[in-house]
C-alpha cells in the first residue's frame, strides 16, 4: 500500500511532536531533581547533629588508699633445738620438711654414762637413807633415857645434829638423783610444740656439746606474711586501718591480717623496712614459705570524685574533662587536679563540683561548645 506525500509529512510531524513533549518531560524531572539535591545540604547545615554522650556524675566521697606488697609466709617463732647435756648422737628420726607434734621423739644419744650416774645417785640415796635410819634409831633411844643416871644433855644434842645431818643428807641424794634422771632424759630430744622441721644441723655420729643445735623448727600454732616496705610507703603501713592478703595457690579469697612489728631500720641489701602482719584466721592449706599479696588500706584525707580512665582528657600537659551543662547538653573543657590514678579510674581531687556531668567516652571528639545528648550509665 502506498502513502502519499501528504500522508507521510502528517505522520512524520506527529512522530515528532511526540518526541519533543518527552523529552521535555525528562528535561523537567531532571531539573527538578537538581533543584532538590542543591537545597538538601544546606537544609543539613542549618540544623547540626546532637550527637549522644555516655556521662557519669560527679559525687565527691572519702576513698580508700590501698597499697599492695608481695610476701611470704613464716612462722613467728623459729627455735632451735638441741640437746640440754653433751653425747654422740646416735639415731635421727625426723628429716627437713618432716611435720612434728608435741612430744615426738627427734634424735637421740648414746645414754650410757647418763645411765650410769643414775645408779651411782641411786646407790648414794639408799647408803644416805640407811645413815639416816640408824642416826634416827640411836637419837629416839638415848631420847629414851632422859632422867636416868646414863643421860646426859651434850650426848642427846649430838645424837640429833647427827640425825638431822644425815636426814639432809638424805635430802641431797635424792636431788643428785633426781638431777641424774633428769638428765637420762635429756639424751633424747622432743618436740616441744607442734610444727615443721626447717634444718638438721647435726647427723648420726657427731659429738655434740652441750646446747648445740640439733634442727631447726618452725612453729605452725602462729603464722605471719612477711614484706619489705619501700621507705616511702613506712606512713601507708603505720596509718593501715585494714590489712588483708591472698594467697598466689588461691587468689580471689581475701584473708584477715594485722600489724604486728615494723623493723625501725632497712634491710642492708634490699633497702626496705621488714614488716610482719600476723595472720589473724588462717585457713586450713596454708603453709610456711608461701607467697601472699599483702594489702594495705587507709582512708584518704580528703574527699575525691572517681572518674573513669577514659573520662580525662589531656590538654597539653594538664588533664581535663568535658563538662555538660544540663540546662543547654553544651559541653565545656575544664581542667581538673588528679590526686591518683588507678588501673581503671582517676580520682580528682579539684576542678569539677559535686553533682556535675561530666562526659566518660569519646571525648576526643568532643569540642567546645558543642551540644550532646547525655546517656547515663545503665540507660540505652
């Protein structure tokens, strides 16, 4: 079929007229779109972003000062033992580390001359007894005799000097005697209290004098925590209202200590000051030679405000922090005065008031005058 000229302009121009009104249309949207996106940022400008803020309050109270030496575990009385008179030992019965009780046997020696001297003291009580039976006997019969013609008074005061010397004598054997098997005893050495052998100082076969030592031990009836205290912590130590340690074998469990000798002088190797805390309630595992952390409490002198870590804000070389403002959430940078600083927590002694807000997170990315939206802890 064919179209005329006529025909084909008429469908050529309408085609057109079409295209143009689309176009046009897509040209309106595309402005349009310009126009909303040119006026978006500064509608964003004119209104700046709160940004929400973690604060804590500030609340001034006492606090305590707390000081922690490491120690160790040591009885408070450590003897030494040995033997009261002199022989060749001849049996040890206990070794280092051994626990003892009350009255068990430790060492011996050899009890044969000690033996001897009790029969030869027995022998003189029993000669002594006999002198004073018969100086007895002869005294009560001439006592007899007093108003006949064969007394005579110088003859009776002999006859009782003489009983009352040999009753004295008497007396004095059985002292020697008993001196005799006190010292039989003495050649065997016992514990005298309960605790833990520490040192032997003498093997089986030595001759030992009189008094020397045997072995050393450690009381276990009265424990203490030994410390060295460095020279500037003496004032912590002597002003401590509350002393607990732990034990390294069972950290977590906190144990009553106190104060109970401060040496007045420095050790000569360490430079510190012995202290020993008696250890008030022990527990049941604990042992001589055991670590402990010892620690120390006093209240401070003065009242602070405890803030975390991340709460101080270094500006140049003085700490600070981010003050909000509750009436407006503008926040403010005010330099503060650290008494001390913890492993978590700085407390501040002056620069902020009781009550105020202080921001805890972030605050590198705070700045001045800048309004936030405070979050206390525990809120969401």
């Amino acid at each position: 079929m064919r179209l005329s000229f006529s025909g084909f302009a008429h469908a050529f121009s309408r085609k057109a007229l079409i295209a143009t009104a689309a176009t046009g249309t897509i040209a309106l949207v595309a402005l349009g779109a310009f126009s909303w996106k040119s006026s978006q940022p500064a509608a964003a400008a004119s209104e700046p972003v709160i940004r929400p803020a973690r604060v804590a309050t500030i609340n001034f109270r006492s606090h305590m000062h707390s000081l922690m030496l490491a120690g160790i575990v040591v009885p408070r009385i450590e003897t030494t033992l040995g033997f009261r008179v002199a022989g060749k030992v001849i049996s040890r019965e206990v070794d280092t580390g051994a626990v003892v009780q009350p009255g068990q046997l430790i060492a011996r020696i050899d009890p044969t001359d000690y033996r001897l001297a009790v029969d030869n003291a027995r022998a003189a009580l029993v000669s002594a007894e006999a002198d004073f039976a018969r100086a007895k006997a002869d005294f009560e019969r001439y006592q007899a005799l007093r108003g006949s013609a064969a007394f005579m008074t110088q003859t009776l005061e002999t006859r009782q000097s003489l009983s009352s010397t040999t009753q004295a004598r008497v007396d004095q054997a059985k002292s020697q005697l008993a001196t005799a098997e006190n010292n039989l005893a003495y050649t065997e050495l016992h514990a005298d209290a309960a605790g833990v052998i520490t040192a032997v100082l003498a093997e089986v076969g030595q001759v030992l004098p009189q008094g020397q030592g045997m072995v050393k031990l450690a009381r276990s009836e009265e424990l203490e925590i030994m410390v060295g205290v460095p020279e500037h912590r003496l004032k912590t130590v002597r002003e401590a209202s509350r002393v607990t340690f732990e034990l390294w074998s069972d950290t977590g469990r906190k144990y009553a200590a106190k104060l109970r000798e401060l040496s007045p002088s420095a050790d000569a190797v360490t430079r510190t000051y012995p202290a020993r805390f008696t250890v008030i309630d022990p527990p049941d595992f604990i042992g001589i030679g055991m670590t402990a952390s010892l620690i120390l409490a006093r209240p401070d002198a003065e009242l602070l405000a405890e803030v975390p870590l991340s709460a101080i804000f270094q500006q140049g070389k003085e700490p600070a922090v981010w003050v909000v403002d509750p009436a407006t959430n503008v926040v403010s940078l005010r330099p503060v005065t650290i008494s001390r600083w913890r492993d978590e927590t700085a407390l501040i002694a002056s620069g902020v008031k009781d009550g105020e807000l202080v921001a805890t997170a972030g605050v590198h990315k705070l700045e001045a005058g800048q309004k936030v939206k405070p979050v206390l802890p525990g809120a969401r």
